[in-house]
C-alpha cells in the first residue's frame, strides 16, 4: 500500500457526500462518525476493529452495518477497539476485549484472543442508565451518565461497568482517558485523575498509581477547567476565571 506522508483528502467520502464530524485512529484502523450520524471504519480487520464481522482488511471506509439505525452522537477510539455513543444514551463496543475494554464483560477469565466483531450494546451497571460522555484509553474505556456518575473498566481490572463511588459527592460533567488513566470532570471545573500515574499524568505530584479518582489540587483555586485533553503520557487543560 502506498504511504502518504502528508495530508491526502479521503476522495471516497466526497464522492459519497459525506462529511465528518469526528475520527478516531486506533494502532491499525480508524473510526469516522458523520454529520448523519453514521459509523464508518476501514484499516485492520483483525480483532474485529471495523466492527462488521469479517475479519478482513478495508482499505476504504465502509459503514457499520449495525450502527446504521443507531444515530450515533460520539465516537471513541481505543488501541484496537471502538465505542459509539448513541441519540438515547445507549454505548456499542466492538473490536479486542482482551482485558475487558469492551465493557461486554469476559466471563470467569481473561482471554487474550477475547474480541467482538459486532456492535454490542454495553449494559451491566449502564443498563436502564442515559449516557451522555464516552472516552477510550489504550485497553480502557470510561462513560458519563446523565445524572453525573462515572463508571469505567477495562486494564483487567474490571470487565464491566463500575461505578466509581468516590465521586457521588459530586457531579461529572466529561471524561478523557489517556494510555492508562483517566481524567473526570465535574461541574464545579474540578478535574479528578485516576490509573497509572508513571511520568506524573495523573498531576499529582506523584509517580504512583491510583485505583480510585483522586483531585488535582495543582490547579489555581481561582481557576475552573473548561476543557481537557489526554495524550498518551501527557495531559493538558484550559481553564478560565471563576
């Protein structure tokens, strides 16, 4: 296949009239959500990354299939899985599950050749729940509701939905995920972090890890982050005046 070391235009969705409104690339395979709300992905079939089955590579970007019907409001990208949030608050996962990242659950154990090559709805915790924010980490994913809780699993940690009680005294607002943490947003412009926290991610003046969410205090008390950004090991942050 040829490379293209600089921007190309996607000639395909032009010729489809199609425009989007986000993407997403994962390790072998990309995500593309359009201003219809449809769910297109091309790259490695393998793991079920494009979500329609097959196991075989596209090199153009193909709809989902299962998503068709779904009015698809967000999209979130993992390293080798997929998220799709839609209009009533209901999450899909497809693509590897081997430590839990599709929040589908696993069984009684881990399988490393563990995937979905469908859409599947996440239910578990979420079930009878509006979400409102999906995020996706390397091998994790986290999900806002409407009443302001969050709940997160994946890094065979839990493979699952879990509700992250510590935060109830508060309402989340946004989530990101990094490479192996997260970042929670409340409505108050608190940021919480979470996971592992090697190279200082987690902005708590520490290299440890946390298994819970804990408040980064290193923000100015007369400051309220508007919005933030996870990168693979770093994070950044735009706040404005309270």
């Amino acid at each position: 296949m040829d490379a293209h070391p600089t921007p190309t235009l996607v000639e395909s969705l032009i010729e489809d009239g199609c425009y989007a409104s986000d993407v997403q690339v994962g390790e072998y395979s990309m995500t593309v959500l359009t201003t219809e709300g449809e769910v297109l992905t091309c790259g490695s079939g393998s793991y079920g990354r494009l979500g329609n089955l097959e196991t075989v590579d596209q090199l153009y970007l193909e709809p989902v299939e299962l998503m068709g019907a779904e009015d698809v409001v967000q999209i979130a990208g993992g390293f080798a899985f997929s998220l799709a949030l839609n209009k009533g608050g209901i999450v899909h996962a497809w693509g590897r599950n081997n430590e839990g990242q599709l929040g589908t659950g696993m069984g009684l154990a881990a399988d490393i050749y563990a995937m979905e090559s469908l859409p599947r709805p996440i239910e578990g915790n979420l079930e009878g729940r509006v979400v409102t924010r999906i995020a996706a980490g390397h091998s994790h994913a986290a999900a806002v509701t409407s009443d302001g809780a969050l709940f997160t699993w994946g890094m065979n940690q839990t493979h699952e939905p879990k509700l992250e009680t510590s935060l109830l005294h508060t309402s989340i607002t946004n989530v990101a995920c990094g490479k192996n943490y997260t970042l929670a947003l409340d409505e108050e412009g608190r940021v919480y972090s979470m996971g592992k926290g090697k190279t200082g991610v987690l902005g708590l003046a520490s290299t440890t890890a946390s298994a819970f969410p804990v408040l980064v205090e290193g923000i100015p008390e007369e400051e309220r982050v508007m919005s933030m950004s996870c990168g693979w090991a770093h994070v950044a942050c735009a706040t404005e005046l309270k």
